[in-house]
C-alpha cells in the first residue's frame, strides 16, 4: 500500500487534471457539434473516454520521466525546491522507475490503439496519421527530459505542452468524435493551450534558481523572472480572448459570455504571484489546474445550454440531417448565419418520408426560401428555371436518373441540362474575370 503511494504521488495527480481537461473541452465541443447538425450521429462517449484516458496516461508518462530524466542529470538536488521527487527521496530506484515508464509508456499505446482502431471508426488514412501522432506524443513525452539533449532543458517545454495538451487533446477529440473538420476550433484548442503553459510556466518560475544552477534552459531561464511574468499574464489574457473569439464566430447567445466572471480567480492569482517569492510559487500550481478546469467544465456547460436537445424529432429527419453536409458550400454562397440557422431549424423538424430525404430537403428549400432562386438568378442570369434547379441538385449529389425523375425528363435531357448549365457558368465566369482586369487600374496601365 505505501508503494502505491508513491508512484501515485510520482504521477503527480495535481497535474492530471490538466490533461483531462483539454480534452473535456474537445469532447464538449464535439457533442455541441454533434447535436446541432447530425443527431444520427449519436454520442461518441466512448471516444471521449479512451481519449481522456490516453492524455492522462501521457501527463503520467511525461511525469514520470521528468522524475527519473531531471534525477540523472543532477537536476533534483537538495537545493531544489518544491515537493520533493520519488527518485530524489530513494522512495523509487532507478531500476523501478525505468520499469514504470516502460509500463506507462504501453500503457499510453494500449490506450491509443484501442481509441483509434476501435472506437473511433477511422478510415486507414486518418489511422495513418493518428498513429503517427499517438507514437510521437509517447516519444516526446519520454524526451523532454530524457536523452542526451532533452528538449525540457533547450526551453522548447513550452512548445510541447502547448500542442500535445492544447491542440492535440481538443482539437484531435473533436475530430475523432465528429470527423469533420472545424478550424474555429483551434481556438479553444490555444486557450486549452495557453493555460496548460502557464501551469509549466509557474512550475518553471518556482524552480528558477534550481534549474539556472544546474543547467536547465528552461523558457523562464531564458526569459528571467520578470519578463516570464508578463508571459504569465498573456498566457491567461489570450486564453479568455480565444474562447470569446470562438463564441463570436459561432454568433452565441450572450448569456454565454459569463464564463468571464472566473476572470478574476485567475486575476487574483496573477495578483499573489507577483508578490510572492519564486520559491514559494509552489501552492498557485495547483490553484491554476483547478481554475483551468473549473474554466472548461463552465464553458463546456454553458456552450451545450445554449442550444437545446431537440426533442420528438422523427428518425427520418434525422437521417436527412446527415445530407445538410452536402449543401453547406451552396448555403454558404446564397444564405446568411441568420438564414442558415433558420434552414436547419425547419430540416430538423420538418416531418419527411421514409426515403428520397434529399427531395424533402430540397422541397423545404424551394417552399420556405424562394430568395434562394432570385438570388441565384442575378448570379447566373443566363440560367433557365431547370438549370437552376440542376444546380441545387448537383450540391445534393443525387444520381442521373434519380435528377430526371426529379425534372420529370429522361436521363439523356439531364446530361444536356448538366453540359449546358456548367457551359453558362463558366462563360460567365470567364466575363467577370474579363470585367475585373478591364476594371484594374494597375493591370491596364501595365497593359498600355
């Protein structure tokens, strides 16, 4: 029982929590994602747990051999301050503590597989790359202490914190839970970032003096104590102004935005550090992963609230939902957020059929939205009434014959339709870029 203590106070639990929520914040981002476009898709809790499993594992592992890695080069010394080390104390030999990372380490890669290969449903390509990742974040896990030229000791700590526990934990949930790709949400993925770092950042400045003495470059080595000051307050500022970008691009409703009454916890933190001694830096560590995650879970929460579970929606709609995905590139030409959001409101709770959910769709589209037909008019004003309902179609990617018997016409009249509406486009095309160089005052007088 007091081995078990020990490795579990070498883990470092304080620290785990971190880990865990990064990808927290990438699971509540994926259900919210889920929820509003996909129901079908249903909830990828499973993901989410072997995904959180497999950061924790990570936290533990890198953990770990920073233990044995700063033990070896001499960098735990009594000097140090802080909790001292299992290694440091002799609680763990060197013999155990190379069997326990060999233990975490397939462990982390047990973890990994099982999320990637079972759970996730991957095509081979996406297996490619998140094994990939999954060996690299064992790899730089074991090397930032370890090796002959660890990167922990080269300041590059920061980097690898912020990827592998910002971007890698959120925005790689969200991914394997949704398989779609969302750029916006590399936002919260940097403030999940952001945060991470400045947890390392408090641990490096309470360790200053030690790991200036013994050789260890770390980011606040480099920078001294006053400028990894100001670090720490960018780290906390850009991390709230991250999740509020995100919020803003997604239109939230402004209730939302009250997840900036926990600004001044971590203002009040900033507050005590800057005058407490480095040495003594050691109780705002702890104080910062629990605001980090307090800040996700009210955030996470927040964001679901906003947009409620839709209730008593037919299985069909719900199916058809899944087709919304192939019309995004045409709603985002023709229609704004505000009409976008309306045009999913009535798929979801319209009542269709058992089958051809893209003429129910298409029927919602022609019945509650006829702007959409003005406007693409005055685009393509060379388009005939078929032509453009031939265009829509194209979005829908429905099959020749099932586009005739849609038009009510024979498959050889839609190949002509199709031949005839893509010529008009891009003779049209052609005449707005004929247009735009005439209208060039840099391109004419380059001309003349």
């Amino acid at each position: 029982m007091a081995k078990l203590k020990t490795w579990i106070k070498a883990s470092r639990p304080r620290t785990v929590l971190l880990s865990f929520s990064g990808v927290l914040l990438g699971g509540f981002l994926a259900l919210d994602q889920l929820r509003s476009l996909s129901p079908s898709k249903g909830r990828p809790y499973l993901v989410i747990l072997f995904a959180a499993l497999t950061a924790i594992l990570l936290q533990i592992l890198s953990n770990l051999a920073n233990d044995y890695g700063d033990f070896k080069k001499g960098t735990d010394s009594t000097k140090r301050v802080g909790p001292q080390r299992e290694m440091q104390s002799g609680s763990i030999t060197e013999k155990e503590m190379k069997r326990g990372l060999a233990v975490t380490a397939a462990l982390c890669l047990i973890s990994g597989a099982l999320l990637i290969f079972v759970f996730a449903g991957l095509t081979w390509q996406e297996l490619a790359v998140f094994a990939t990742l999954g060996i690299g974040a064992v790899l730089a896990a074991l090397l930032y202490t370890l090796g002959k030229r660890p990167y922990g000791y080269r300041g590059l700590g920061d980097l690898y914190c912020f990827l592998f526990f910002g971007w890698a934990a959120v925005f790689g949930t969200f991914y394997l839970a949704t398989k779609s790709l969302d750029f916006s949400v590399l936002l919260p993925a940097t403030a999940m970032g952001l945060l991470s770092n400045a947890v390392l950042n408090i641990n490096n400045m309470r360790d200053y003096e030690n790991d200036k003495a013994s050789g260890k470059n770390s980011l606040v080595v480099k920078l001294g104590l006053k400028k990894a000051f100001i670090y720490q307050c960018i780290l906390i500022i850009g991390a709230f102004i991250c999740l509020t970008v995100y919020l803003v691009l997604k239109h939230a409703p402004y209730y939302i935005y009250v997840f900036w009454l926990l600004f001044p916890l971590f203002l009040k933190d900033l507050i005590a550090i800057k005058k407490t001694k480095p040495e003594l830096l050691d109780p705002f560590l702890g104080r910062q992963v629990k605001h980090s995650f307090l800040l996700v879970v009210v955030y996470g929460v927040l964001l679901l609230a906003c947009h409620p579970m839709p209730h008593d929606t037919r299985q069909a709609a719900r199916d058809a939902l899944d087709k919304e995905q192939q019309t995004m590139m045409f709603l985002d030409i023709y229609l704004n957020n505000s009409k976008k959001a309306n045009l999913l409101n009535d798929l979801e709770h319209s009542v269709f059929g058992d089958k051809d959910h893209w003429k129910a769709m298409l029927a919602v589209v022609e019945e509650k939205y006829p702007d959409l037909w003005e406007t693409l008019g005055q685009k393509y004003p060379d388009l005939d009434e078929d032509e453009k309902k031939s265009f829509i179609l194209s979005h829908f990617k429905v099959s020749r014959q099932e586009e005739a018997d849609y038009l009510g016409t024979t498959v050889n009249m839609v190949d002509k339709l199709r031949g005839s509406r893509r010529r008009k486009m891009e003779n049209q095309k052609k005449q707005l870029k004929v247009v735009q160089l005439e209208n060039n005052p840099y391109i004419c007088s380059g001309i003349q």
